[in-house]
C-alpha cells in the first residue's frame, strides 16, 4: 500500500469515527430533551400543586400582617380565601390574573393578587397583598425567582420585602439605588437593580389592570357562582 493510499485510508476512517460522533452526540441530546420532557410533564402539575398551596399558606400573613394574624389565630378566627380569575383586556388580548379576596365573616379583610414578569436571570413569580379599598400595599412574597445568587436573590429577603408592607399605592412604586425618602421609593437590592424594578413595575402594572375589576362588584354566575372576569 503506498503512503498515499494509507493516508487516504486514516483519512476515511477519522471521518467515518466523526460521522459516528456526531450522531452520537445528536441522539444522546435527542433522548436528554426527551427525558426533561417526560420529567416536566411529570413534576410540572405537582410543582403548580405546590405554589398553589403555598400561595394560599401565604395569603392571611399579606393581608394581615403576622402579628394581627397570629392574634386571630389565637382566637380562634380564620380567614376565608376565595380564589378569583379575573380577565383584563389589554391591546386587544386578554391577561387573565390569579386573585385570591380574603374574608372575615364575610368581611372583606385584602386581596392577594399573583403576577409574573421577566427577572434579570429568569421569571419572578410574586405574591402581592393590598387592602380592601385598593389604596394599600400590605406586603410581598417571592413564590419562584433564579435571579443571581448573593444578588438578585435578595428579594427574598424579610429585610428587602419589608419596604412594601403598608405603602399606598399611589403614587407608584419606583426604585432608588439607597436613601429612598418620598412615597413610593424603594431601595434597590445593592447590585441587582434591574431585579429591585422588576419586582415594582410588576406590581404597578397589576394594580393599574386590576384596579378597577376589583372594585366592581362580582358578577352572578348560571349556578351561583361569583366571579370578576
């Protein structure tokens, strides 16, 4: 065999082991995406279960404030949380938003409206209470975030999340990077503004769709049902 015909051989078979690799490593991502797949749609329902219960864990606590629920629980009292979906027309498409009206009674005690928006790393999923008249946020919770741990994350904080407990509404929200002094400002998390907005222009914008349905009264259902949307 002469050199040329060995180097053309060694040639063949390089190309012939990449041709291999190569399919290799198409059908092990192939079968990966397939098995994140099947885990997604396996855990994606119980992962919803959860936030959910979660959610409605969290709902007494914004409306009230844990002192004043710890004092009703002592009391024997407990809320009544009923779930609401409710349909805002926006640029000729419906957003439709998880609201949860707390109740004492039949007293209306807050409402707890859930919302989601792009973060700096990921989607911030956030719970956010306001008072019966609509005129007051009574605190926040962060139900899912990704931001950058050290930094972005920090709007998990009680520190962080206690500048939102009973501020009005108006004017809204807006972030300062420290000192925040006038109605409205929040301190950004140190490092992680872009996560600090997020978190207020996600709660201005639901206050501004909702604001309105909220106060309406609930409209009768066929089988008796309330709903706002």
């Amino acid at each position: 065999m002469t050199m040329e015909a060995t180097i053309n051989t060694k040639k063949g078979g390089l190309q012939e082991n990449y041709l291999v690799q190569a399919w290799l490593v198409l059908f092990l991502a192939v079968a990966f995406g397939a098995i994140l797949a099947g885990v997604q749609m396996y855990l994606g329902p119980v992962i919803e279960q959860n936030k959910l219960n979660e959610t409605l864990e969290r709902v007494p606590a914004l409306v009230l404030g844990e002192e004043k629920l710890q004092e009703m629980t002592a009391a024997g009292q407990h809320l009544e949380v009923i779930p609401r979906t409710i349909a805002v027309k926006k640029a000729g498409r419906e957003k439709f938003y998880n609201v949860y009206e707390a109740r004492l009674q039949g007293t209306p005690k807050g409402w707890v409206v859930k919302t989601k928006g792009a973060g700096y790393a990921d989607t911030i999923e956030l719970l956010f209470g306001l008072s019966p008249d609509l005129n007051t946020i009574t605190g926040i919770f962060v139900l899912d975030q990704k931001e950058t741990p050290g930094l972005g994350n920090k709007i998990v904080t009680d520190e962080w999340r206690g500048q939102f407990v009973n501020v009005p509404v108006d004017p809204p929200l807006s972030v300062v990077k420290t000192g925040a002094s006038r109605p409205g400002e929040i301190d950004a998390v140190s490092g992680a503004t872009i996560s600090s907005v997020s978190v207020t222009d996600m709660i201005n914008t639901s206050i501004g769709d909702l604001r309105q349905p909220l106060a309406e009264p609930p409209v009768q259902t066929e089988k008796g049902e309330d709903t706002n949307g």
